[in-house]
C-alpha cells in the first residue's frame, strides 16, 4: 500500500513527460511510498515510450500506465483514482513541473487539516522561445487577463474556490462523487463547488509551487480559452452561484461589441461607439503591458501581450455565449 499516488491524465505529451516524471522522481518524499499513475489517451507520438524508458531506468518509482479509451481528462483521472493504491490522491499534468518540495507540502497541509483538498500556485512559463509564447504567458498570469484567481497572481494562503489539480484524500471521493465526465473542461472547479457545498474547504497555499507552461500560438490560446468559455458556462447552467463579475466580463464585453457592429450597420453613430470602446479596451491593455515589458525587460510584449489578453477574452467571451445558446 502506498501513501500518496500521483495521477496524470495524459495524451501525445512526448515533449514533457520525461520532465515531468524526473521532477516527481527528485521528490522530498520518500519514493516507497509514492506511486505514479498515467491515464493514457492513446498517444500516438512517443510517449509511451520515453515512459517506458524512464520506468526501467527508475526502478525505486512505481510508475503505472492505465488506458483511457474515450480521451477524455475528467475519464482519465478517474480511471486514475480507481487504479491507484494511495490513500492520498495528487493531481499533476503532462505538461507542469512541481517544485522539490511540492509532495511533501501537499502531504502535510492534508494532515494539518487545513483543508479537504489543497493546492498551489503556478509559474506560468512560457511554452516556446518565441515572442508570442512569451506575450501569452505574461498575460496568463495578469490580473486583467485571468482576473483574481489567487493562484495565477498568488496571494495569501487561505479558502478559496478552487485550486489547480489538488490533493486530496481519497475517501473523499467516495464523499463528494468523482470527476463529472460530462464536463470536458471545467471539472476541477465543478468538483470543488461540490466539496464546498458539503462543507468542505478548498485551501490555497503559495507554498506549493507547479511550473505550467502556457500556449506557444494563439490559435492554440483561443482553442484552450473558447473550450474554456463554453464549459464554464455548462457550469453555471448547474451552479449558477458559481459564476464571478470577473467571468461575467468577457461575455458581456463580446456581446456589447456585437451589438455595436451590427448596429453600425444601420445607425453610424453605434459603429463610432463600436471603435471607440474597442480602442479604449487596447489602449488599457497595451498600458497595462508597460509595466510587465520593465519587469521582464522584454519589448515584445508590448505587442505579444496585449493580443494574448485580446484572444483569451474574445474567445473565452465567445464560448461562454454560444455554450448559453445550444443544448
């Protein structure tokens, strides 16, 4: 029987699981306690093998892979939970690097009881050496980009509504239900309003550290923040307590500037107002880059920035709306 299991969903990540595992082997936990566990979507690149590879040169690490036929995360992690032996269950992803320190903390704050599920903060890294991707995880970890979600921006440790991944134990579980498969995206924050709801505490502590690295184009930004958008809104259809003025934002912004233009069309004052307040939304977001372009020393994002934060909240906005719209 292990202590903690560690499960990944995972699917075409040859690029970063080697990573992902070695950070996870340096661990300030003891390995005999510690399983991985990695719900495969069917990768069709060299995944498999780099874990395969890994395995063998890292015996002392328990590294399982299970199958995960329909793809999907929420599936994953639960094929995931049912597979592992641990009676602490920690989230991680194919694509994120947790600090030395990361297991342990997570442990000990579980046994202190501070909360029912915990977690950390990310350093939102960039996810290729270009200026776009360097533009995008700027604005990944900005407040007028993702708004005040402690754990993008950090903050104090204490409850929050929802943490990335987490650690739970796994009685819990058999509490609050598993992961909602009906959720494609989302589901980490449906499964936290139901903890919540029992009466459970979803608890932040910036001491618990995970590299992510965003979205290296912004044809991938706008795919990762429409899906985002339209399962939120799936979300609010259930809880609709759920929602934020910051995630009431986007959509309310998408639909006032297409209620603009196609006013414009028949009244030319609305198409005025309609350039007017796109304008002033970039003037706003290119000076809020300024800042971020000093901090970092790096010019590019005076551009890179601006058209990430543009993307996420177009397309966030968007999604949101059309999830409202169809069944």
């Amino acid at each position: 029987m292990k202590t903690v299991s560690i499960i990944i969903p995972c699917l075409n990540e040859e690029k970063t699981i080697r990573r992902v595992l070695q950070a996870l082997y340096d661990q300030q936990f003891p390995r005999d306690q510690m399983e991985v566990v990695i719900a495969d979507g069917g990768s069709n690149d060299h995944t498999l093998m780099v874990i395969d590879e890994f395995r063998t040169q890292h015996a002392d690490l328990e590294i399982r892979v299970v199958e995960n036929p329909q793809k999907q995360i929420p599936v994953a992690l639960n094929l995931a939970i049912r597979a592992a032996q641990g009676e602490i269950i920690i989230r991680m992803d194919g694509h994120s690097l947790p600090a030395l320190n990361y297991v342990v903390t997570c442990v000990n704050d579980l046994l202190a009881k501070r909360g029912d599920n915990v977690g950390g903060r990310w350093e939102i890294i960039p996810g290729a050496e270009t200026w776009m991707a360097r533009g995008i995880s700027a604005a990944a970890a900005h407040p007028l980009g993702v708004g005040n979600v402690r754990y993008r921006i950090s903050g104090e440790a204490g409850p929050v509504d929802t943490v990335p991944f987490g650690c739970y134990y796994r009685s819990l579980f058999d509490r609050v239900g598993y992961f909602d498969e009906s959720l494609l995206t989302n589901e980490d924050y449906e499964l936290n309003t139901r903890i919540r709801e029992m009466g459970g505490i979803v608890w932040f502590d910036p001491d618990i550290v995970c590299q992510y690295y965003s979205r290296s184009t912004l044809f991938d930004l706008a795919r990762q923040y429409w899906r985002y958008g339209f399962w939120k809104a799936r979300m609010v259809k259930r809880y609709p307590s759920s929602i934020k003025l910051r995630q009431l934002l986007p959509p309310l912004f998408v639909a006032g500037l297409v209620f603009l233009l196609v006013s414009g069309f028949f009244f030319h004052y609305f198409l005025i107002a309609f350039f007017a307040v796109f304008f002033l939304y970039m003037g706003i977001i290119v000076i809020a880059s300024i800042p971020e372009v000093r901090k970092r020393n790096d010019l590019s994002l005076i551009a890179g920035m601006p058209l990430a934060i543009l993307t996420m909240h177009i397309t966030w906005g968007s999604g949101f709306i059309i999830s409202l719209l169809v069944r």
